[in-house]
C-alpha cells in the first residue's frame, strides 16, 4: 500500500481532457516503518544496480521521452511563460524567475516547479496526458486535484528530490523503488519514467521490462528550456505514450479486460477476456524481466459483460518473453508435430520399449489421446516490443552504492568497498515482447492439491508427459510445482496431468556443447543437482596404487580430457519430479521432524548447498525413515532406491560416453514407472495424507549467461481502448 501524498499540488486547468497533475509532498505520513521501507530500497537496489545504461539527455529525450515538442511548440510555450514572468532574462540568458540560483539546503525549496508544471499546463498547445505515491516528493498524476489519495495506477513519473547532494544515493533509491512498485502492481504498465533532482542536477529515468536508461543529468538553473519540454512530454503525452497498454482496461473494481486481437474466416474479430482472481502474480524487486502473471478468467464483452452465464471460466497467461523466444503456443505445435513424426518410427528403441508401458505408445496415438497431457491453448497473441537500447549507451554502474578507500597501514592500496557486488561479464540487453496466452482448462498446480495420493497420481501422469516429450526430442527445462497442474471436470473424477509453461523448452541437441554451457533455468527447490552446480556430477576417482620409491610426477599419467560443458538432458527434467515428490512429503506434511529435516534442502537460492547435494549424493533411508509421518514411512526405501538409480544413471552415461545417445535415457524413464506402479500397491496406507494448504512460497527463477537475470515467481499470492468521441490531433494525442 502506497502513502498518501500531503502538500502542495498543482492541476491543470478543467477544459483539457484527463488532466495531469503534478503532486509534491514536504512531509510525509509513512505507512511503513522507516527500517523495513529502508532494507526494502536496499534489495531493490541491488537487484537492479546491473540493469542501467547511461545516454546523454539530448539523446534521452529523443529516444525514450513520450515525445520531443517541436520548436514550433516549444518557442510558443516559452513566449507564454516568459509573458507569465515565469521565464525571465538574467545577464542575455532565459532563467526561472524562482530558480535565478540553484535551490539550497539552507532555506531552499522546489515548490516553485508546481507553479512552473502548471503554467506550463496552462498554455493551449495541442498535445494532453498521465499520472504515485512510495514515499515520493512528487508525480505526475491523471487523478483529479481534489482527491486525497493516490495510487500507483494513476502515476505517469515520479520525481524525487534533495537539496542535499550527500543524499544522491538515497534520493535513488527512493526513486526506483517506487517505479518497481508501479511496474509490479499495475498489469497495464508497459514501461514507467522517472525524474530525481539533487540541488539543480536533473536525471532522467526510463525503465522497461528489457532495460533501464538515465539520461546525464542537466542544470534546470542554467538551463530551464531542457526542463520545460520534458515537462511538456509529460504533461501532453497520450496515455500510452506514458507507457499504459492500449490493449488492457482496469475497470472500478480492479479486474482488467484483456483484449486479445483474433482473425476468424479472415475478418479481424477481437476477443476480450475479463479477470477474474488471481492464480499467480510473479512480484519481482527487478524491472527487468519475464514479470509473468496468470489470472482466473471469463470471456466477456468490449465493456465487460460476460458473455453468457454458461459461459466457462480459462486461464490468462501474461508475460514478457525474449524478443526473439518462441511462444508457448508455437512450441507446443512444434513438439505435437514431433510427437506424431515419431509415432512412425516403429524400429526406434524407445518406440520399442515404451510399447511395452502403460499406457503405450498405440494408446498414446489412438484419436490423438497424447494431447490430454498438455494443456488447451484457446488463442494468445503476441504485443508490444520494448524499445531498443541505444547502441552508444554506456553501463553504469553505482547508482546506489557509494566506493570509498581507506589506506592500509603498509601504503598498499586497499580494495574499494561497497555492499553491491558487480557482475563483469558482457551483458546483452534484449527485447523482450509481450505474450498473452488463453487456456482452456482451470486448473490446480500440483504443489496446491491436497494429499499425497493426488500428487502421486499427477506425478505418475506428468512422467507419460515427458516420456512423450522426450520421444519428440525435447526437454522441458522448467519441471516445478506450479508448471504440473491437474484438471477435472467434478470432484468426483480422477485427476488429469497437464504440463504447461513450455517458454524454455526445446529440442536436445549434443551442438549445444558449442554453446559454452547451458543457462540456469528453473525453480530452485526442484532444479536438478547438475544445474544448481553448473558442472556433472564427478566420476569416481579410479584407484591408484604407489609406493615411497615411486616418482609420481614421471608415471606416464594419462592427461585428463578437456572438461564437458554442461548441456542439460532428459533425465534432468526427471529428476525435477523426484524432488517435487520429496519436498511433498517433507516440507508440505505438517510434520515437524520432517520440515525442519526439509529446511536447509530446499532453499530459493541458485547455488547448490551441501544439504541439496548430500540428498541426492548418499543414501537418504535412514534419515527418512527417521523424520517422515508416520503414515508415509513405507516410501523411505522406493524414494531412496530411485535416488540411487538416478546417481548412477547419471554417472554410467557419463562413463559410456553416452550423454548424446538418445537412447540412453531409456532406462530411467522406465524407472520412474517402475517406481510410481511399485508405492501404487501401498497408497492405500499413505495416499490419504493431508498436505497443507500454506506452503512456503517457491521462487523460479532464469539465470542466462552470459546476461544473468533473475524473476522470481512465488506461487499462488496474488489500456485503455480510447474513447470514440475523444478529439485527437495528427499525433494522437487528446486535444
């Protein structure tokens, strides 16, 4: 919840359209307290100290601004101000008559800019549009002058300000913690600006889902005119050239109403989509990024009327991919077309071995049964592109960080100190474009149902759907708790598997050795052990035999091979469903010994502890049998002999020199049925377990190199189509 926004405030006048204001604050009423708002800023911070670049202002403005005013424009806004006295001429130069001399922090004040803001308003220029409040000094704001509160959804930029400059570090964070709020709470939100002013400095900010750019700050003293057209950019901008999606509307009640453009006998024919609650909302301290979010939704009219009573509730997907990434829905025709090229290969090894499952290969392909594995898409389309970086940006660095050194008593130089680490390697800032998905069945992620049989049943499904996957030739990358889902119809039917979120799949190819390594992608608790580690599991040292005679640097030892870069296999996506079945029956049993025995296991961090690595390393059977509900003891030994089948599997091939045979990962595939039809006797004594509702919520996140990123994803927490009679000029914009 943002803060109300107290003290001066400055509107345009009532004639314009969806006025902008300009709203200051001298003191503030805080909602938080000072220490947690301060170490929130602090993480902030550090997620996003990586994501900058710096342009000059002059090419700030003509790249990221709304848009530049003309000179036309500009010169009939300076001749108004300069007849309101706003404008005056000191020594042959034009300077604010309340800024002759930059504000101090003696007596100084930056009032004076809302009176600036309005006049500037004022002046009958054709071209309108905007609108915060986490603390700020001050917004542009769409919402009416009279109102008491403001919210994030009405912000078009934010200014932050010190008179101070021993306060530049504070005023920025202060300034990017707000705009990461705007881009977490409003779903409309396709970029956001932002303005700090230390003493008379300006910077310009910009921040989008592909990158943040600040401009070099400028004097508003020495030179007013440069403020004055950022202040008209803001103020007579359109409301999507403020960044607010033209394609989602926000109605009284907080629902949004998607419009989804749709081509039906080759007539465009829109279809709208109104959101009912939210399945998941993927906050995030880090502008940059996928930002997914998923909410229950019902097909409805332009207005948001649903379409008829019958009408059945779906899933919308909204998420910023690479510009360059494949969507959801082409990827998943893709592995459906591999999937039926494979049905013909009747001499294939797993054709031949997996014939012999349940269910088979026939039944598999019998009226195209394969595709209930996966979940419907109805329709999605593709969006909007975040603008492109300036290709003579610069990075910058320190935003929020202060370098100090302090000499040693040697004379040596001493390393500089700061809290924020930097990361130095090259970094690709690539587009990223918006994705909307509709799927067709509601569903229950399996880290949401309710026993352990349940999970065991989806589980046991979610293995057909990665056998079919990986006899199309792909991996799934991203196997987690939320991405498994379950459907039926009543709740008297049988679950129904569904694998979803295929963003990051692809097809398993040994030519991505050439890559230099495969990216970490994936939710912590259930990623592989190989990824969390960036490196295979070590080979067993072979014994060796010497003796005090022996000079053991002239052996003849055999020099080592050059070390595998990691590629990530078929049976890394199996081992993802062994740690969502281990971490059900520990961490979501509320059963004390086992969740305290899960803690240190199953952690939100991307590097591999020794408790993750020790669990699947060495034997777990005691332990389990140890800490488990009593009712689920029986699963201790069948959980610990497929941990060890996996152990081994993953150094046999490795070994063989096997981990580019295909057929090679026919083994394991068929372990996991063995090991789903074996605890399938006993469900009976430990199906019935209750699992609890409020787990832990599990992070996922996607770390590229060389361009790390990071979102996070907790699970289950959580425009504007114009008016037809609204006047608009040749650019748009409302007059």
């Amino acid at each position: 919840m943002m803060d109300h926004v107290q003290g001066s405030r400055l509107t345009s006048p009532p004639a314009k359209s969806s006025p902008v204001t300009i709203r200051g604050q001298q003191e503030r009423a805080r909602s938080v307290g000072r220490d947690t708002q301060a170490k929130l800023r602090d993480h902030i911070a550090e997620q996003m100290e990586e994501e900058f670049s710096i342009v000059s202002v002059e090419e700030f403005m003509s790249h990221y601004l709304p848009f530049e005013p003309t000179e036309e424009d500009f010169k009939e806004m300076e001749e108004s101000l300069a007849k309101m006295e706003i404008l005056v001429e000191v020594d042959g130069n034009l300077r604010f008559h309340e800024f002759l001399v930059p504000p101090c922090r003696i007596d100084g004040t930056y009032r004076p800019l809302d009176d600036i803001s309005r006049a500037i308003a004022s002046v009958p220029v054709e071209v309108a549009n905007a609108g915060l409040d986490n603390n700020v000094d001050g917004c542009f704001t769409s919402e009416s002058p009279d109102s008491t509160t403001l919210d994030t959804y009405h912000l078009a930029c934010i200014l932050e300000y010190k008179l101070d400059s021993t306060q530049e570090i504070e005023n920025n964070k202060q300034a990017v913690s707000a705009s990461v709020q705007i881009m977490n709470d409003d779903v409309r939100r396709m970029f956001t600006y932002g303005i700090t002013i230390v003493e008379d400095r300006v910077t310009l900010w910009y921040h989008s889902r592909s990158h943040s750019m600040i401009s070099t700050p400028f004097s508003f003293v020495e030179n007013p005119r440069l403020l004055i057209k950022v202040f008209m950019s803001f103020l007579f901008a359109t409301e999507e050239e403020l960044g607010y999606d033209p394609m989602v509307t926000r109605d009284a009640k907080g629902d949004y109403i998607y419009r989804i453009p749709s081509i039906e006998q080759g007539r465009q024919c829109d279809r709208f989509f109104r959101t009912t609650a939210s399945i998941a909302e993927y906050r995030s301290n880090n502008i940059t990024g996928r930002m997914g979010r998923v909410w229950k939704a019902v097909e409805c009219n332009p207005n948001g009327d649903v379409l008829s009573p019958r009408e059945p509730f779906r899933v919308l997907k909204d998420v910023w991919l690479e510009d360059s990434a494949l969507t959801e829905s082409q990827i998943q025709s893709q592995i459906f077309a591999d999937i039926k090229k494979f049905f013909s290969s009747t001499q294939d090894k797993r054709y031949v071995a997996f014939q012999k499952l349940q269910p088979s290969i026939s039944e598999l392909e019998h009226e195209d049964r394969y595709q209930k594995y996966f979940i419907t898409i109805v329709t999605d389309y593709e969006g909007k592109r975040t603008k492109p970086l300036l290709p003579n940006s610069q990075r910058k660095r320190r935003l929020f960080s202060v370098t100090t050194s302090t000499p040693s008593g040697s004379g040596t130089p001493c390393p500089p100190e700061t809290k924020i680490t930097f990361d130095e390697r090259p970094r690709e800032f690539a587009l990223r474009k918006q994705y909307r998905v509709i799927f067709g069945e509601v569903c229950e992620a399996v880290g949401d149902l309710g026993t352990v049989g349940e999970v065991a049943d989806v589980l046991s499904q979610a293995v057909v759907a990665l056998r079919l996957m990986y006899c199309a030739g792909w991996v799934h990358r991203d196997i987690s708790s939320g991405n498994i889902l379950a459907h039926r119809s009543w709740s008297s039917t049988p679950w129904q598997a569904k694998l979803s979120d295929l963003e990051y799949a692809r097809q398993f190819s040994d030519s991505d050795r050439d890559l230099g390594g495969d990216p970490k992608t994936g939710t912590p608790y259930f990623m592989p052990h190989e990824m969390l580690c960036s490196h295979y599991i070590p080979l067993s040292p072979s014994a060796s035999t010497s003796n005090d005679d022996t000079n053991i640097f002239t052996n003849g030892r055999q020099p080592k091979p050059p070390k595998q870069p990691l590629v990530y296999n078929y049976q890394h996506d199996l081992e993802s469903i062994w740690w969502i079945f281990l971490w059900t029956v520990l961490s979501r049993v509320p059963h004390e010994a086992s969740v305290e025995y899960a803690r240190p296991i199953f952690q939100n961090i991307m590097t591999l502890s020794d408790a993750r690595s020790q669990c699947l390393l060495e034997e777990i059977e005691a332990p389990l049998q140890l800490c488990l509900h009593p009712s689920l003891k029986r699963l201790s030994q069948p959980l610990d002999q497929l941990r060890e089948l996996l152990h081994t599997s993953y150094l046999g091939r490795r070994r063989k020199g096997k981990l580019a045979d295909v057929t090679s990962y026919v083994g394991i595939h068929r372990y996991f049925v063995q090991f789903f039809n074996h605890i399938k006797m006993s469900q009976a004594t430990w199906g019935g377990t209750a699992l609890v509702a409020q787990h832990p919520s599990v992070a996922s996140f996607v770390v590229d190199v060389p361009k790390p990123t990071c979102d996070k994803r907790p699970r289950n927490d959580e425009t504007c189509v114009p008016d037809a009679e609204d006047k608009r000029d040749k650019r748009g914009r409302h007059r």
